[in-house]
C-alpha cells in the first residue's frame, strides 16, 4: 500500500467534494447507507455516471463500501471530513487573526486621523 500524504489526501477529498452531484450524493448518505442503484435514483444520470462518482468519494476517502449479500452499500467516512474540517479551521483561524490586526491597524489610524484634524498632531 502506498502511503499518500496528508496534503494530496486533502487535494482528493476537496477535489471530490467539488463536484455537486457528489456533494448530494454524500447528503443523502449522511441519511444512512444506499447502494449505488439506490444514490442513482433522483439524478437524471446513468447509474454508471453515478458508480464513477461514487468511486471518486471512495478514492478521497469520503466514504466506504461493504459487502451485504449481493449489495454493496456505501456508508459516509467522517474521519476524511474531521480531517478537512479541522484543516479549514486552523486557515479560518489564521485568516481571522489577520482581519482582527487589520482592523485594528485601521481603528488607530482613524484615530490619529482624528487626532490630526483636532489639532493635536501628536499620534
């Protein structure tokens, strides 16, 4: 097995989720376990088109297929989401600690602004 890193593990699960038919597939999975002929059912697409889809989410790690008789049901992976949620929150994080320096940047000089027009010059 080869080992893929963290960062191309992200890149195919972000690139999966790209996709909108197979962000409503894993919707409805997050309802419970559906075979592919089950997922195939509200899409206009061939249950081909949707197998391709589900192997995308399966390559990403998104979700998993057992084997039940002669089904093979696809069930939602929230590890892979865990992982790419806890990767979008140290980046919101890190992007808001920004915007809280740029707004205070932006408040004191407004205020030295301020302090100009009064006439005290000094900031």
């Amino acid at each position: 097995m080869t080992v893929v890193p963290a960062e191309d593990e992200l890149s195919f699960t972000f690139a999966a989720l790209a996709d909108p038919t197979r962000r409503a597939i894993l919707t409805r999975l997050s309802a419970g376990e559906a075979t592919v002929n089950e997922l195939a059912g509200p899409f206009a697409l061939t249950q081909q088109a949707i197998s391709k889809h589900v192997k995308v989410l399966e390559r990403a790690g998104l979700i998993s297929r057992s084997r039940s008789a002669q089904a093979r049901p696809c069930r939602i992976e929230p590890a892979r989401f865990e992982v790419a949620a806890d990767w979008i929150d140290r980046h919101r994080q890190m992007w808001q600690e920004r915007y809280d320096r740029l707004d205070r940047h932006l408040a004191d000089l407004q205020a030295d602004g301020a302090q100009i027009e009064a006439g005290d010059e000094t900031p």
